[in-house]
C-alpha cells in the first residue's frame, strides 16, 4: 500500500463525514463539498492502486529479462560446447582419413586419378 491509497483512503471517509454532516443539518454545500472529496478521494485511491500495479508489473518484467538473459547464456554455453565436440570429432576423422591414404598410398593415388579423370570428362565442352 502506498501514500497515494492511503490519503485516498482517508480523503473518501472525510467526504462522507463531511456529507454525512451535510445531510443531518440539511446544509446543502457541505454535501457537495462531501461528494467532491470523495469522489477525490476514491480517484487517488485508483492511482495508488494502478501505481502498485505498475511497481509489480515492473519488478516482474526485470525479474523475466533476468531470467532471459540467464537461460541465453546458458544455452550459448552449450552451443560453444558443441561446436567445440564437433570440431575434435571433425578433426579426429579427417586425420584418420589422412592416415589411411598414407597407409594404402597406391589406392588414394588411383582414387585421385580416377575422381580426376570423371571430372574432367563430366566438364568437358561437348563438341
């Protein structure tokens, strides 16, 4: 509860004395004046009120980027973790595959030919 409500609060119950009062010795301003502060009074009460709202809608809105910002740093985290996986796998199987052509270097060498020789009569102009 903030100043606004409770002056609000306190702004109403003076008007309804104040018309109340008005009303039991039949004067007609101090019923209006009495409506007037009540009216007043239940205005100010509603923005306290939509203050409060306010307040909590914003700690709720920080609490939520809070949380965003955390859940994100996270998930990058786990991102560098897999990009870095990918790359040792990556590297392991390309220097396997090195070391098997230099273990059968007859074969890799044929197998270069052969891919060679299928590109370049897959690229030939036809004339």
């Amino acid at each position: 509860m903030n100043r606004d409500q409770i002056e609000g609060g306190l702004r109403n119950i003076k008007g309804r004395g104040q018309s109340a009062l008005g009303a039991v010795t039949g004067r007609v301003r101090p019923q209006a004046e009495g409506a007037f502060e009540q009216a007043a009074g239940a205005v100010q009460y509603a923005y306290g009120r939509a203050r409060d709202a306010a307040d909590d809608l914003q700690r709720d809105g920080e609490h939520l980027v809070d949380e965003a910002r955390h859940r994100g740093r996270a998930f990058a985290g786990d991102l560098q973790e897999r990009g870095r996986a990918y790359q040792d796998e990556a590297v392991r199987r390309g220097r396997a595959v090195a070391n098997r052509a230099d273990e059968n270097k007859g074969t890799t060498l044929l197998l270069v030919a052969v891919a060679a020789f299928g590109a370049g009569w897959l690229l030939r102009r036809a004339g």
